[in-house]
C-alpha cells in the first residue's frame, strides 16, 4: 500500500476483513444441524459424517501455510480470489455428493480455499493499521466473528428444515460469490506483490523457519496457541459437561452456550478500553494468570463436589472471558515484529493456533467420558502450558517491542 494514498474508511475496512474472517466459522457451523439428514442421505452414522469435520480443519491448517507465501509474493487480492472461488466451487460440489468419502474430500479443500481469507485478512490488519492499534483491530474483527456462529447453526437449521441440506451448502456459496465481488470493487490491495518472495520449497521453509526463531513470535505464537486452545477444548467439551453431567435439554444447552458467549465476545470488547492504560504483553500476562487460577480452582472444586451448575456457569464465565484476551494480544505481539514477510508470518500463526486447539480438543473424545473431568484436565494443563511458555519466552526478551510500522495507516 503506497504511504500517499491512505485508507480513509476505517470501519468498512474493518468490516470487510470481519467478513472474511467468518467465512470458515460460518463453513463449519452452518451444517451441523444438518448432520442427520446428511447421514440418511449416505446410508451412514451421524459419527461418520462428523469425519467431514476433521477433514475441514486439515484442509485449513494445511492452507495456513501455504497462502503465507502466496500472499506476500502476489499481494493480498490474486490469492484471495483463488481461494474465494475455490471455496464456492468445493461448496456447490458438496451440494452433490452422496458418499461420506466425496464429502470429507470436498470438505477438506473447501477449507483450503476458504483459508485463503482468513490468512489474508490477519495479514491485512498489518497492512492497514499501526502496529500499536493491531490488538484493538483484532478484538473488534474477533466480535465478529465471535457473534456470527451463535446464529450460523440457527440459520443452517432452518434452511435444512425448509430447503433440503444442500441447500445449506448453496447459500455458502452464494454469500461468499457477493464478498468476492465486494472485495473486487472496494477493498484496496493491502501489499503491493513482492517478486523476491521465493515460492520454491526449500526458502519458504527457511522463511517459515526464520519467522519461528524469532523471539517474540514464537513466544506469543505458541503461549497464545495453548491458550486459545482452551476455546475448543470448551466447545467439544461442553455436551459433555452439560448435557451429560448436568443433564440440561438440548434447547437449554443452546441457551447457556450463546449465554456463556458472551463472556469470549465482551472481554474482546473490554480490551480495547484495556489497551488505553496497558500494553498488550501486560494484558496478555494478567488473562493467562486468571486463566490458570480458575481452572485450577474450577477442577478442584469440581474434583470435591463443590460446584453445581450455577458455579460451573460463573467459572466457565470467566475462563471464556479470558480466553478472550489473551487471543488478540497474543496474535499482535506475536506480528509484531515482521512487514516485509507478514503474510508468511501470519499464516504460521494461523496453523500453530489451529494445530494446538486441534490436537488439544481431539483428546475430548479420547477420553470417551460422560464426565466433566477430563475437560477440566485438559482446560488447565492448556492455561498452565500457555502460561509457562510466556515466561520461559520472556525471560529471553529484553523488551518485547513492535519494530516495524506498516506502510499505511487507516484515517
């Protein structure tokens, strides 16, 4: 983005990168209502059909890494535009399949080309924005994309109900054609493309390796990966803790779980007023602090048969609270550092988020209990993991420090 010519309409800005960022969430919420009908259709369990799931999140984890170098060498907009179309084309060929093998596959590269997104917008807030203000732009994109899947599966229900599943798949596809054509018309190219990024293997591994060394990212990448875990760990957790300790309706359990929302989406909020008077490494330290106590408190107590479900509701409260500002702090402590190869960087990032709350949540169901205790183990040796990350990592900063502004700021 050239310096003379900044971005002045902030709030479309951050509204667009918003829009982008919900592309996957609303992917993977959307049809879960559906998993029924989808399962009649191919003669197979609800189990079985779940796998599409999995196969989403390798899809984007695998895209994580390989949009990076894409987005730094052609700039923001080429790469998002394969994506974005990949993703409709993956999404009306779901709209067909009748084998639960056809769908994972679909799925799976579905995510790669919606990862496209995700990874551009993260990259975009570099380029849009001072680097003192990426925490804040973080928790605004993070309400978002946090309101959107409280409604996605109510959305994804209804249209099953009426339309047929596949039509669930068809409006993906429709809605991400109009931001395609949004983005083509008003959004500005964020980075102007770098021919000398290299796109052969081996410098794209020493890019990746040479963002990983890096002090401050790793210990921000990595302490906020653990911590962020602690959101999946929630939301694979929470049938468990709900529906089959406490043994609450389904429709009761829609409530909590859009109730107990909240809490991840208004402390996103709260860190904006936070960011007036603190820093964003301070903040991120004093959320994983609170994290770790909770948790602690929230497995002996349950250990004892203190807590009944008014108490699990309050604790669970919390620990979701500060789950949700440790994100978007770690995530701009962790940027900070870099201009030149943000992309990459960003897409790093991405993959180690989503590989620690991928392998972190995936042990719920190893566990195969009907208790909350194994979500309590898992939520506190996540905190306290993240927890000792930071640390560890800090002692060997100096002083943690964004070093580079980037090349336009949005008026």
């Amino acid at each position: 983005m050239d310096a003379k010519h900044p971005i002045k309409n902030r709030f479309f800005i951050i509204l667009m990168l918003g829009a982008l960022s919900t592309i996957s969430p609303l992917a993977i919420d959307m049809y879960l209502p559906s998993f029924q009908q989808i399962a009649d259709v191919m003669h197979t369990t609800v189990a079985k059909i779940s796998l599409s799931l999995s196969s989403y999140f390798i899809g984007l984890a695998i895209g994580q890494l390989i949009y990076g170098p894409l987005l730094d060498r052609f700039g923001r907009k080429r790469p998002l535009y394969f994506g974005l179309v990949l993703f409709i084309a993956m999404s009306m060929a779901c709209m067909f399949v009748r084998t639960k093998e056809a769908l994972m596959v679909f799925r799976c590269f579905q995510a790669f080309g919606g990862c496209a997104a995700a990874v551009a917008a993260m990259a975009m807030v570099r380029d849009f924005f001072p680097v003192n203000e990426s925490a804040k732009i973080l928790s605004l994109l993070i309400l978002i994309l946090g309101v959107s899947p409280l409604f996605a599966p109510t959305i994804g229900s209804f249209i099953a109900a009426y339309l047929g599943w596949q039509w669930v798949f068809a409006v993906l596809a429709i809605l991400v054609f109009i931001l395609i054509a949004v983005v083509f018309f008003f959004l500005p190219e964020g980075h102007t493309p770098d021919p000398s990024i290299s796109l052969r293997p081996k410098p794209i591994f020493l890019d990746f390796l040479y963002i990983l060394k890096n002090t401050q990212f790793h210990t921000f990448a990595l302490a906020g990966a653990f911590s962020f875990a602690g959101v999946l760990v929630y939301v694979a957790g929470s049938p468990i803790i709900f529906m089959g300790s406490f043994h609450v309706t389904q429709k009761v359990y829609s409530y909590i779980f859009a109730g107990l929302s909240v809490g991840f989406i208004g402390s996103n909020q709260l860190n904006i007023l936070l960011l007036r008077k603190f820093t964003s490494a301070q903040i991120f330290h004093g959320a994983i602090l609170l994290e770790c106590i909770a948790s602690v408190i929230f497995l002996v107590g349950t250990h004892f048969g203190w807590f009944g479900l008014p108490a699990t509701l309050v604790l669970l409260f919390i620990l979701l609270s500060s789950l949700g500002l440790t994100y978007p702090n770690a995530a701009a402590m962790a940027l900070a550092p870099f201009s030149k190869n943000i992309g990459s960087a960003s897409a790093l990032l991405g993959f180690l988020q989503i590989g620690a709350a991928a392998l972190t949540s995936s042990c719920v169901g190893l566990f195969n209990s009907s208790g909350i205790m194994p979500v309590l183990v898992i939520f506190t040796a996540t905190a306290w993991i993240a927890l000792f990350i930071f640390r560890w990592g800090k002692g060997h900063l100096p002083f943690a420090v964004p070093v580079n502004e980037p090349a336009a700021a949005v008026h």
